[in-house]
C-alpha cells in the first residue's frame, strides 16, 4: 500500500486520480482550494472505499 498526494482533489481528473487510488487501497492525501469541499468529498470516499485511508491538508 502506498501513500499518495493528490492536489487538485475536489473535482475533474484528480477526483477520478482518488478514486481509483481508493480501489486500489492506498493511502491517499487530498489537497485542494476549498476545505469544506474537501471534507465533503473525504466522508464520501471513506463510505465508498473501506480499506483505503483518507486525509486532508
């Protein structure tokens, strides 16, 4: 398992990046612009996918 950075993770090609890194259960830190979009998308990954790790910055 890896750990990844990921900017740009609120929308478009690095929300798809995360998402497939989520399938493959890394470990996966979510940089964006907004932190409420951030958190928002954070709680939906973690329900959708269980075994991989999450974390804002």
């Amino acid at each position: 398992m890896k750990t990844v950075l990921i900017t740009g993770a609120t929308d478009g090609i690095g929300l798809e990046t995360v998402k497939m890194l989520g399938k493959e259960r890394h470990n996966v830190i979510l940089d964006g612009r907004s932190n409420s979009k951030l958190e928002n998308i954070k709680g939906a990954l973690e329900a959708q996918f269980q075994g991989s790790s999450f974390d804002t910055v």
